[in-house]
C-alpha cells in the first residue's frame, strides 16, 4: 500500500511540475528516486529467494531506496532515515556483521550485503581462514548460533571437506551463485535495453526538433532518404536478376551434360548392335551357300546315275552302209 501511495503520488508531483519549466530539477530529483526504488524492488526480487534476513522490515520502512552497500550506514543514522525507525536486537547484530565484513561480502560473497544469504555465505560458503580478523570476531557474536534441532539435521548432510562444506552446501553454494549469475545478466539486458530506448527516444526528440526549425532541409532529408531506398530496392533487384540468370545458366549446363551423356551411351549400344547384325548375316549367308552346294552335289550324283543306267540299256544300233 506504501508503494502505491508512493507511485500514485509520484504521477501527481511529476504531472504538476511538468506544468511548471521552473520545478525540472525537482522533478530529476523524484525521477531518479523512482528508478532507485524499482532497482531495490528488482534486487530485492533477485536475491530473494531465501528468505528474510534481521533487518527485512527496518529496510523497507527506513532505507527503501538505497543500494545495498549503503544500507548499513542509512541504518546507523536517524536521521537518512525516511520513516523513524527503531532497530530490532537481531538487526543491530546484522548491521554490524555487514559494516564489519563489507570487504569481505563484496570479495567472497559477491556484494549480497542484507539478503538471506549473507550469513550463509560468510559462515559455511567461505573459508574461514579467507575473513578478515575484525570479520572474523564480529561473526563470533553477531550470528546467533543455531538450534540444537538444526545442527542435528546438519550433521545428517554427510561428510564435510577441508572447509567444513558438505555437500548439501556446495549445492546449496553452486544454485546461489546460478541465481546470482542470472540475476547479474537480466539486470545487464535491462540496462541495455533502456541505453538502446533512450537512443532512439533522443533521435526521435532531435528529429522532431529538426523538422520544426528547419522544414526545407527536414523535406530535402526525407526526400534524399527515400531515394536511396529505391536504389537499395533497385540494387536488390539486379541482384535477384543476376542470381536467377546464373541459376539458368547453372541448369542449362547441366541439362546438356546430361544429354550428352545419353548421346554418348546411345551411339554406344548402336555400334555394339550393327556390329552383332553383321556378324548374323555373314552366318546366314554361310548357310545358305553351303545348302547350296550341297543340293547342287546331289542332283549332280543324282543326274549321273540316272543318265549312266540309260546308255547302258540302249540298244546299239546297226552300222550304217
């Protein structure tokens, strides 16, 4: 409810000092508290995903809109704070814990100062002997020490290695830093996302402003941009021209290839045949002469023996006076 109050109140202050040139500098001022507010709200939802730590309701009363690393010093002084606060027991241990091992969080637990995993990190992801000694002491007293019920459930998680991690807590350790990693690359896009927005949001305005003080230029603009999108159009169409003639000529040549390859295997069956049609002949002509001669050799054999029998039979005649 606080939030909407906030943003409906923000539309009104920024609509009533859009109507006044004078006010742009408060307006900047509620602007960039805006966006500060919707990156805590982004953070907050990031990192979120364990749970609240000591300090959850004293942030979000006192110190909304501040980055992570300043909430401590917000916290300490009264007087930054938006709404009077009075800080819990627990959350006086947690600002200390976070003031004294700032080096720390930002070197081995990748800036996550007031979330849920701040302890965990310190305490169970991190080598102990990698602290500092001014982190080191105020862990000591700072971090409540856990029940015994929890330290219990914890020696069931198995084996611990040289840095008294289990494997519970490497996995636990390895899907933070996923998160962590995943959250960096969103807000990383958004960033660029809003870069490339406000680009063309300036381009728009200075062409808008262009067009307004300088309209002859402004048309002569427009006018040379549209010829040189007909050129472009010109050129691609050359260029699908050229590609399609290619592409004819490609299947041209292919096609008669193709076609004297069949020419070539067709002459190639024709000789094998006229060939094989020759040879037959000269058989059949073989044959036949030897058909011949072999009738001509009977009626030969035939006609001598019939002629040889009349002569013999024949009567001599008489001697002529």
């Amino acid at each position: 409810s606080s939030r909407s109050h906030f943003d409906s109140s923000s539309a009104a202050l920024i609509i009533s000092q859009a109507d006044h040139p004078g006010c742009f500098a408060n307006f900047g001022a509620m602007l960039v508290a805006a966006s500060m507010r919707l990156a805590a709200l982004v953070l907050l939802a990031a990192s979120g995903g364990r749970g609240e730590h000591a300090c959850e309701a004293e942030v979000s009363s006192a110190c909304p809109d501040r980055p992570a690393a300043d909430i401590a010093a917000c916290l300490k002084n009264p007087s930054e704070h938006e709404t009077e606060t009075t800080l819990s027991s627990e959350c006086t241990d947690f600002v200390a814990l976070n003031s004294a091992c700032s080096e720390d969080i930002e070197k081995h637990c990748d800036g996550s100062f007031f979330t849920g995993d701040t302890v965990l990190c310190l305490k169970t992801w991190t080598d102990p002997e990698s602290l500092s000694t001014k982190c080191s002491n105020v862990m000591k007293w700072a971090i409540p020490a856990p029940p015994e019920e929890e330290t219990s459930e914890e020696g069931q998680d198995g084996p611990t290695d040289e840095l008294g991690m289990s494997d519970k807590d490497r996995q636990e350790k390895k899907e933070w830093q996923e998160k962590r990693k995943a959250a960096r690359g969103d807000a990383i896009e958004r960033m660029k996302m809003k870069e490339r927005d406000a680009k063309k949001e300036a381009e728009r305005v200075a062409l808008e402003n262009f067009k307004r003080e300088k309209p002859e230029e402004y048309a002569a603009m427009i006018q040379q941009q549209e010829e040189e999108r007909k050129q472009q159009q010109e050129q691609k169409r050359r260029e699908r021209l050229a590609a399609a003639a290619l592409e004819r000529k490609r299947r041209m040549a292919a096609e008669q290839e193709e076609a004297d390859q069949s020419e070539e295997s067709s002459g190639k069956r024709k000789k094998k045949k006229s060939k094989g049609g020759s040879r037959q002949w000269l058989s059949s002509l073989l044959t036949i002469a030897g058909a011949i001669a072999v009738f001509c050799g009977l009626f030969y054999v035939v006609s001598y023996l019939m002629g040889g029998g009349k002569s013999s039979g024949r009567p001599r005649g008489k001697k002529r006076r």
